[in-house]
C-alpha cells in the first residue's frame, strides 16, 4: 500500500484554502450586489443544426472540467454498425486507431489520449463501470452499445469526476448514455449494405408510456467479411430497457445488453510485410505440398508396446501449415444486467443506486506447428503430465469466463448554495483463463479436435478483484451561480489474487546447467491489496458573462496497474523462496485550465494540461513463436510527464444563410519519460526495449487534428465530409522506428425528413464513405513496443436505408 505523501497533502490542502477564500472574498462581494439577475444568466441564441445539437453537452458547458462529447446527431450520421470505441476519434485529444472502417476487430483497437492509453481509461455505460478493456477476459465498452441507441459519449480527458466508478482510470473517464424509453409507442428499422459483403440490420420497437410503464428492445445482426484474408464477422447484438415512473421524481429502470459475436483473425507484420503485399492475411487454403511431414515409426499411444488403432504416426509442420484461417477464430458470449432506482427522499435529497451483474465467457483458437509443441510436450511428460505426442498442427484453446457483480449507491442534498454529493462502489469480479494445446486428427489444420489429447498446458487461472470506492464532493455556487467551486475526494481499495497454474514453471521446469526436466511449482496463490484513501479533486467554473467560461482543475488518481493478470502469472521463479515483486499502483496528478464559448455563430472550448504520472506502467511485446503475432508483457517506465493543449470548435458564419458550417479540433500533446528504465536490471541498455530519459511514448503522436464541413442546403439533405490528421508516431521504445504521419477523409449523404417529392418524412437514406481517397497507411496501427503494425483499410462504402413508425 502506499498512500499519498505529506508534501501531497498540503498542495491539496493549500490548493483547497487558496479557492475556499477566493470563495470567501467572492461571497462577500456578491453580497454587496443589488443588481438582479447577473449578465452570465442571460439566454442567447447559440449555434444550431440539424448536426449540431445541444452545444452545451458537445463542450461541457458549466464543468470544472475540460469535458466534451458526441451528441446524438453526431452518432446517428456514422456509419452502421461503428465500433463504441471508434466514435471516441472525433473528439480533441484522441488518438484512436482501428482495424477496419467500422472497427470491429478487438484485437485490432488502440487509443491514447493525453499520455493515457485504452486500459487506463475509465468506461462507464448508464453508471455501470465497465471494468478492464482487455479484449481477452475484460468488458471492452464496443460489445455493449448500439449507435442507434445511444444518447450522447461524454469523455472527460484528464480528470473525471471522483463520483464516477472505475479502478481502471488514471484521469479519463468517459461515459456512454443510452436514451430513455419513449413516451409513445413507435419504433425504426434499418438495413445497411457495403463494401466486404457487409449487411446490418437494425429493429427496434418502443411500447410507449402505459401507465407510468415503458420500454423497448432491439436487435442488430452484422455480417461482414474481413477487409484483407480470408474470415468473416459475425455479431448480433440485443438491447432492452423496462422503465417504471412513480412519480415525477422517483423511477426504477432495468437494462439488458447480450452481445454474441464471432470472428476471424487477421495477422499483424513488420511494415515491409504490407509494403509487398497490402492485403496479407492469413491463407484461405491448405498448402498441397511441403506443409506435411510424416515421422518413420508409430507412436505407441498407451506405452504398452502393442501398437492398436488408437495409435498414429506423427507428422511434423511447418510455418505455412499454422498460417489456415480456419484455426485463428474468437468468439465472445457476453450478457450485462443493470437495475437502476432514484427517488427525492425530500425535496432537497436525492438517492440514486444501480445494481449489475455481467456474465462473460468464450474463447480463441490460435494453431501450433509441431517444433515448439513438441518440445514442451516432452517437458511436461518427463515430470508425469496426462499429456499426448503432438500428432502435427496444434488447436490452440483460450478459455476466458467470469462474472462481475456491483452496486454504485449515492445521494445528491442540495442546502442552500451548497449541493453535497456522497457515495460509493463495491464490486466483486472473477475471471477465469486457461490455456491448453491439443491435437487435432490426422494433425492436419483442417481436422477435427481430439478434445481429450492434450499435448501440453500452459494456464489455468482464476484471477479476483474485490473493489471498494468512497467519494464526497461538494459544489458550492457563488456570485449568483456565476462561480461554481468543486471540492471531492474519493478512496480506492482494491484486493486482487490470481489462484492457479500461472504459466508454463508451474507445470514443469528445465534445471539450469543440467537441461534436466524437474516438476513444476504446482498451482500458486498470489496477489496484492492496492489502496489509496485521499485522492482529492478540487476545481471551478466561472461564467465570464453570458456566453464566455473560464474552468480549471487539479486531481489525483489511482489504478490498479495494467495488465495485472499479465504480470502476476509470471511464472518465471521459486514463489516460496524468491517471489517477483508485486507491482506498485500507478498513479497520476492531472492539471487543467481552458476557456469555452457558445456564441450566436461559434461555440468551442481551449484547454491546457499538465499531467505527472509515477508507476506508470506500459506494454511491451514479444513475438510469441507459436503464432507469430505480439504478446504483451508490461515494464515500470517510473515517472512520465504529459504536456499540451486541446482546441475544438464548431463555426457557423451567417454569411452561408445557416446552410454551411465548419467543426474542428487541434491537438498538441508532449510525453516524456523522466527515468531511464532498464528491463533486466543488468545494467545494459537494450535500446529497442529500454526507455531512457527524455524520450516520448510509443504511439503517441505530438499532434492530431480533425475538422468537417456539412452543408445543410434543404430540410432533407446533409452533407459532410471530415479529416483526421495523426501526426508522427513512435513504435518502439526510446524514440525508435518513426511512423510518417497521415490524413485520412470520410464523407456521407443523408436523405429523409420533409419534401416536395412525395416520399414520407419517417424515410431516410444514408450513404457513408471511409478513406475517401484510398490511402494506403502500412503503419496505421501499432502494437506499442514492438515493429508490428495493420494497415489502413481502404476505401470503403455503404448505405443504410432507414424507416422510423
């Protein structure tokens, strides 16, 4: 445990004094005021459009934070079918790369906004947090929302609100919000068709208000082939939602989202592997020739020296055997059930609670040649392992599965100028993985799994995480509610273990010096208690006149280190004599001022940010030899700093007749690792994995930038077309292997609402495009650490026709 330091506490403290007398010198002179309403409580005009809605939301219009987001207008003009995830690139400060134009693969998804990456971000979806991202075990935020459903993202960059829950985040938080049931019954249905044979539909039906009752529920299927290789992708997706009003102020919601999804791998490779070829992926066939090699003599199944049917005749594989499409699948069964209540127990107080409980399971498929299989079947059968002579292509089984139980409960009393919230979150997760290699018949890639010859295991864990989250916060308002100050803290406890074979020393080890075959260490139990009780946030909001905001804030935050099950099933010493070192948790202090406006014409926000992180944690990878694609492994890079600036805007000059308008965003974002940071602990420097002081993060580009023209010219027609710049990027440690920056252009056409043609009004056409240009990026994506990449996809069209009763 290692709590916060005393210099720390009196930077708050001295923080918090500083702002409670600029209070206190505020409230004295707002007493001497005469005047009435205040300047900065006049309405205004701001900007409209059938794209541009709620311009409050879309800039955090009244948050001591830098806070912005995508509306719900914005969400229903994306393509059909969008990854959750990929709606995040429109806004400042994101870095978000996928794999495809919809972003589906989840294995193909990295995003880092600020000096943060995907897994130290916070997720929370109808105040349900979302756990980790991790796409093996976790609950990345993409299997769980529908665009078609959703109301608005809202993402908080630096420093999120200490009542939101999340064990994960070190600053950003962002929040997905589904709309409410409707009031009258009705519904949509919509069918998309494009480019790589993709079909989506979409059904949704509303009930409408009975009674104080409503609810509705939908259904989305999308089919599509991989963009390059052989595969397809396969996911169907519910949603529902049953809302009870008591009164006016009191109601209980239950959600439900069951995500089923199946796809296919496609293969990461050095850029040079693009360069040939762009659209490398993994072979639709069996090579006839070269691939099998049978071994002289049968394997005597049973030991006994009576050779029978059960016996066979290894064949030994090479690399062009593993690379069949057929043996590289995922598959992801995953259910979420929310219940939500609030009531006002007066009229000044408010309790609000949400229970959940999310089941997941599924697994992946990756194939094995004989060579590496075979030296850890001998391995594990010297030591007395139930294990089998690999007959030739291994079936690599993943298992993942686990369930997640919460409550988040809290109360709002709002007392004069004072709304005081209070609350907390206690979840239980387990998650259970395994890993086993198998044989498959005739030990052709093509043949059916014999589930019950293993050739060798490699995991079989059970991870926990019991969490406990206090917070307090008070928001007092000032000057007429011209200035609002916000003062929170919040403690975080987190209790983790992982129970079982962590890795390969578990089952079986080689003797240094001799090459002997020893016995394992057997099943382990190992863990942490990661806590930090003071974890203040302290910020404000001052309304400069009617129009105009100024916002700062500081926060400190914590997280249980990244990858933990990654780290702890290092299986690599003697746990009873020479444990491996838990790991610290990461922390972060996070610094903001920024400006917002929301004029007639214009509305838009600037923010600066300092970010300071110890602990800090990052993901390096290593080819794995039997599937050749990078595997993660994780290193303390100590301190790291994070420095820059978020710009965005949207412009609506008057001299277009409202018809044209303009909406950007600039990023600037400086990292700097301020240790040097050897992985050994030998004293050389390897400088492709090592970092050293003064170097930046990988994948992390100084500058990003997007911007948008739509032309609104009739009631029923919007057009748009946008850019995404990503500046220049790093690979690998130290400043190592540069990616050249690149622009990518997307468009779409959408059609419907009132006209003089005759159609109806509830009939809308949309025609969405990506990578307009066709551009061809063999760096788009990047596994962080490593020289392995997936390109950009090209261009790539579709159209959703869509009927709303």
């Amino acid at each position: 445990m290692r709590l916060v330091s005393l210099r720390q506490r009196r930077r708050v403290s001295l923080a918090a004094c500083v702002l409670l007398g600029a209070a206190s010198l505020v409230t004295s002179a707002n007493a001497q005021e005469a005047d009435g309403e205040s300047e900065a409580r006049q309405e205004t005009v701001v900007v409209q459009g059938r794209r541009v809605s709620t311009a409050d939301t879309a800039i955090g219009q009244g948050e001591a934070t830098n806070t912005v987001a995508v509306t719900r207008d914005e969400l229903l003009s994306a393509p059909g079918g969008i990854s959750g995830l990929k709606m995040l690139e429109s806004l400042p400060g994101f870095n978000v790369q996928t794999d495809g134009a919809l972003g589906l693969y989840e294995f193909g998804n990295s995003v880092t906004v600020r000096a943060f990456n995907l897994q130290q971000i916070g997720f929370v979806l109808d105040g349900v947090p979302m756990g980790r991202s991790d796409a093996f075990g976790g609950s990345p935020i993409f299997r769980y929302v529908d665009n078609e459903n959703l109301g608005s993202v809202v993402a908080s960059p630096g420093a999120g609100d200490v009542s939101l829950p999340s064990y994960a985040s070190l600053g950003p938080i962002v929040s997905y919000n589904t709309v409410d049931t409707s009031e009258t019954p009705g519904g949509m249905i919509s069918y998309t068709m494009g480019d790589d044979n993709l079909e989506r539909s979409f059904i949704k039906l509303e009930t409408g208000d009975i009674n104080g009752l409503s609810a509705y529920i939908s259904r989305s299927k999308t089919d599509s082939d991989l963009w390059r290789g052989p595969g397809t992708i396969d996911r169907e997706h519910i949603e529902g939602k049953i809302k009870y009003e008591f009164d006016a102020d009191t109601f209980i919601k239950f959600g439900y989202v069951h995500n089923d999804f199946f796809d296919y791998d496609s293969p990461s490779a050095p850029e040079s592997t693009f360069e040939n070829d762009y659209y490398y992926g993994y072979s639709p066939t069996i090579p006839e020739t070269g691939c099998i090699s049978p071994t002289p003599g049968v394997y005597d199944f049973n030991g006994d020296g009576a050779i029978t049917d059960a016996d066979f005749t290894p064949i030994f594989t090479g690399g062009t055997c593993t690379s069949y499409y057929e043996d590289r699948i995922n598959i992801r069964d995953d259910s979420l059930y929310s219940l939500n209540f609030q009531t006002d127990i007066t009229p000044n107080l408010i309790f609000k609670a949400t229970a959940y409980q999310e089941d997941k399971d599924g697994y992946g498929v990756s194939p094995e040649g004989t060579s590496s299989a075979l030296a850890r079947f001998l391995g594990q059968s010297a030591v007395g392992l139930d294990v089998v002579y690999p007959r030739g292509v291994q079936y690599g089984l993943s298992g993942v599965g686990g369930t997640r139980k919460g409550f988040v409960g809290g109360i709002e009393w709002q007392a004069a100028n004072h709304k005081v919230e209070a609350g907390f979150w206690v979840e239980d997760e387990d998650y259970t993985r395994t890993q086993a290699r198998l044989n498959k018949t005739n030990g052709s890639a093509d043949g059916d799994v014999i589930y019950d010859e293993t050739v060798y295991y490699r995991r079989n864990y059970t991870s926990v995480r019991d969490t406990l989250q206090l917070y307090l916060k008070d928001t007092v308002s000032l000057m007429d509610d011209r200035l609002n100050l916000e003062i929170g803290v919040k403690s975080l406890s987190v209790d983790y273990s992982l129970d079982g074979y962590r890795d390969y020393d578990d089952y079986y080890r080689i003797e240094e010096g001799t090459g002997a075959f020893l016995p394992g260490y057997g099943p382990q139990s190992v863990g942490e208690t990661y806590e930090n009780n003071f974890l203040p946030m302290v910020g404000g909001v001052y309304d400069l006149n009617g129009t105009d905001q100024v916002f700062a804030s500081y926060s400190q935050n914590y997280a249980l280190p990244r990858g933990a099950d990654d780290i702890f099933s290092i299986a690599a010493t003697d746990p009873t004599t020479d444990p491996l070192p838990a790991p610290e948790g990461e922390e972060s202090e996070n610094y903001e001022v920024g400006f917002r406006t929301n004029r007639p014409q214009f509305y838009g926000s600037a923010a600066l940010f300092y970010t300071s992180f110890d602990n800090r944690l990052v993901a390096g990878s290593v080819i794995n030899p039997a599937t050749a694609q990078p595997e993660a492994y994780y290193i303390s890079a100590g301190k790291t700093d994070a420095y820059g600036f978020e710009l965005s805007g949207v412009y609506k000059p008057d001299v277009f007749d409202g018809k044209l308008y303009f909406d950007g965003n600039l990023t600037y974002n400086k990292t700097e690792v301020k240790d040097d940071t050897n992985v050994d602990g030998e004293g050389a420097l390897d400088p492709t994995v090592d970092y050293l002081s003064g170097n930046g993060l990988p994948d992390s580009p100084e500058w990003l930038a997007t911007g948008g023209i739509t032309y609104e010219p009739t009631e029923w027609l919007v057009a748009n077309v946008s850019g995404k710049y990503t500046g220049k990027r790093y690979a690998q440690f130290n400043d190592r292997y540069d990616m050249e920056a690149f622009t990518l252009l997307s468009a779409y056409l959408d059609l419907g609402g009132p006209n003089d043609f005759g159609i109806p009004e509830n009939v809308s056409l949309r025609f969405n495009v990506d990578n307009l240009l066709d551009e061809e990026v063999p760096t788009a994506f990047v596994f962080a650490g490593s020289a392995f990449f997936r390109p950009l996809n090209p261009r790539t069209f579709q159209a959703t026709l869509t009927v709303r009763f």
